[in-house]
C-alpha cells in the first residue's frame, strides 16, 4: 500500500477525515493536500460530503427548548430544594413513573407471593418447603418495599427465586 | 465596554454572594441550553430534568470556586456535561453490579436497547436515537458542537481537552453516525459491543 501523506491509507484517510470534518465546522481551510487525497479516495470523499449533510440534519434538535411548564418545574425544584438542602431527591415526573414502576413490581411481587405461598402448603419433602421458605422470604422482602426482582443485589437470591418460580410453574 | 460582559460580571458577583435571584436570572438566561445539553447526552428527556436540577445547585455551590477565566455559559456547560458523564458512568457501573447475563435484556440502557432505526419515521426522532448509540465521549463533543455551535476552542475549555483531541474525536464521530446511517443494525450492534475508542 502507498503510504505517502496524500494517498489513501489507513493513517492518511483518518488523519484526512479529521481536517474534512474541521473544514466542515468552518475551523480549517481545505489545502492542496486535502484535495488530492479526497480526489483519490472515494471513502473521504463521501465522508466530506456526509459531514454537510450531517450537520443540517441536526437543526431540529437546535430548536429544542423545555416546554415551559417543564422549565417553571425544574426551578420550583430547585427552589425547594435550596430551601430544604440537597438531601430532597429531584422527584421529577421521572421519579414519579419510577415510584409507579415500583408499585406495579410490587403488586407483581405479591401475586407470585400468593402462588408460593400455595405452594408452601403442597410441599411434601423438607428440600422442597425449606427452598419455597427462603424464595417466600425473599418475595416477602421484595413485596414490602416495593422493589423490583431485578435490583436483588445477591445472585444466589436471584438464582433461588427464579429456580422455585420456574418449577412452580411446572408443576401448577 | 461589553455590556453583556459587564452584566455576566455583576450576576457573577451576586451568585458568589448567594444571592438566589441570581441564579434564578442565570437559570433564566443559561437553563434551555443547558437542558438541551443534558437532553441529548443522557438521552433522556426525565433524566435532563433531574440533570439541569443538580447543575443548577451546583452553580450555586460552587459559584465562590468560579475565576472569571472563561464565560460564565462554558463553565455552566462544563458543569452540565460532566454531571451528565459521571450519571451515565454511575449507570453504567450499577446496572453492571446487579445484573446478570440473563437479565440485562429486560433492563439494558434506553441507549442500548435494539429499537428498528431503519422503521422510525420521524427524522428527529432517528437522529436521536442513533446519537444515543455512540460512545458518551464523542456524544458530548457532537453535541456541544453541532446543536450548541460551540468552537473547537470552547468545547476544549468545556471538556478539559486538548483542541488536537476535540477535532479527532469530532471526526470519529461523525464517522460512526454517518455508518450507523447507512447500516442503522450496526448502530444496535455497536453500542452492544460497548464499543469506546477516542
């Protein structure tokens, strides 16, 4: 492969692409050099022409402003929160989905409670009702505090739900 | 004599004294940009909200660290972005301690998760999820400099990097955009891959 400053190759072309994209931001002025390696790589040479097009198809999202109900929020927020220290959470509408994600987990969490539950009670062998205790513990700790299955920070837990769960389900 | 200078000075003043009119006014002035700034490097609308919160606080905090060396918009900007990285580390990092294999198709990052490109109708709405799905580094750069229009010179003073750096990891940028572009299923496949390369 020619290796010399304007000819294609792996170092030239990325060293030629960062100047395009500079020309581009109207921060490098083209050269003598640029243009003799962009006349013999049709890679950079749609590369240039992809950076044109690149940046006009950002525009939309230069016109984003929050909507200003959200703006007069965020501030309310911050207000409240220098009032009351930085220990009051931010409590966006995003904290709201969250609490709600985490009450459906726990109305989820409690219905496979029950399921266990029942099976609790049909359990014959002790192997059996000891893992349906410890799975029924963990459901009960999920349950109460409104978590999700997934933020069980012990795998071993994770692993003996899952397990207890997948054979309920066989055997129900 | 600047006035807009000379204003940014005196609002300066009055934030270092703890003056909250004064961030009132600076978040007035300053709050759009830099929700737009949290907006598109989180990749979420929720999550620029609480962003712009903690930039705001910070400010105030920090107003008394503030030299005057560069613009007051910079250094909020600075603020604002490295919130925004040490949040989506911070995300990165617990969503990785908790999850195991089996689970992180169930809660993998909004930025990860394999949505058809091709099928999305609104070009808006394209570009941003592909902008979601590059590295968070060249994501801030692309952002500061095409929807913030900052010079190569000021997203250096923001970012704390070399101009040298700004420039390649632009190009980098725009690289992968323009590929993922073309082939919108290696956009999925590379923020899978987690690929991160300056």
């Amino acid at each position: 492969m020619n290796v010399t400053n304007d000819s294609p190759n792996d170092e030239a072309c990325a060293r030629t692409r960062e100047q395009l994209s500079a020309i581009a931001d109207g921060e490098l002025s083209t050269s003598a050099e640029i243009a003799r390696h962009v006349e013999r790589c049709a890679e950079c040479a749609e590369f240039a022409a992809q950076c044109a097009v690149l940046s006009s198809s950002f525009a939309p999202l230069r016109e984003l402003d929050p909507p200003p109900h959200v703006a007069a929020h965020v501030w309310t927020r911050i207000e409240e929160r220098l009032a009351h220290g930085r220990t009051v959470p931010p409590r966006t509408r995003h904290a709201w989905r969250a609490r709600i994600g985490s009450a459906l987990a726990g109305m989820a969490a409690s219905i496979a409670l029950a399921f266990t539950a029942e099976r609790l009670c049909d359990a014959r062998s002790n192997a059996v009702r000891g893992e349906a205790e410890r799975a029924l513990n963990v459901l009960a700790r999920v349950a109460r505090d409104g978590d999700d299955l997934r933020s069980l920070d012990a795998r071993p837990e994770r692993q003996l739900v899952r397990a207890h769960l997948a054979r309920t389900e066989k055997t129900r | 004599m600047d006035p807009d200078r000379d204003s940014e000075h005196e609002l300066v003043e009055r934030l270092r004294a703890g003056d909250v009119r004064a961030l009132e006014e600076t978040y007035r002035r300053h709050g759009a940009r830099i929700y737009r700034v949290c907006r598109y490097v989180l990749g979420s609308a929720a999550d620029a909200e609480d962003a712009v919160q903690e930039v705001f606080l910070k400010v105030f905090e920090r107003a008394r660290q503030f030299e005057g060396t560069s613009r007051l918009s910079t250094w909020l900007h600075r603020i604002a972005v490295n919130h925004c990285l040490n949040f989506l580390e911070r995300e990165r990092v617990r969503r990785a301690t908790r999850l195991d294999d089996g689970e992180n198709e169930l809660a993998c990052p909004r930025s990860t998760l394999p949505i058809d490109v091709a099928g999305a109708t609104e070009s808006k709405q394209r570009l941003e999820s592909l902008l979601a799905r590059l590295p968070t580094e060249h994501r801030s750069v692309l952002v500061l400099r095409e929807i913030e229009g900052q010079s190569y010179r000021d997203i250096a003073e923001t970012l704390s990097i070399p101009v040298g750096t700004v420039m390649s990891r632009l190009a980098r940028a725009r690289e992968k955009l323009a590929r993922f572009i073309g082939r919108p299923r290696a956009a999925a496949q590379e923020s899978v891959n987690g690929e991160h390369k300056p």
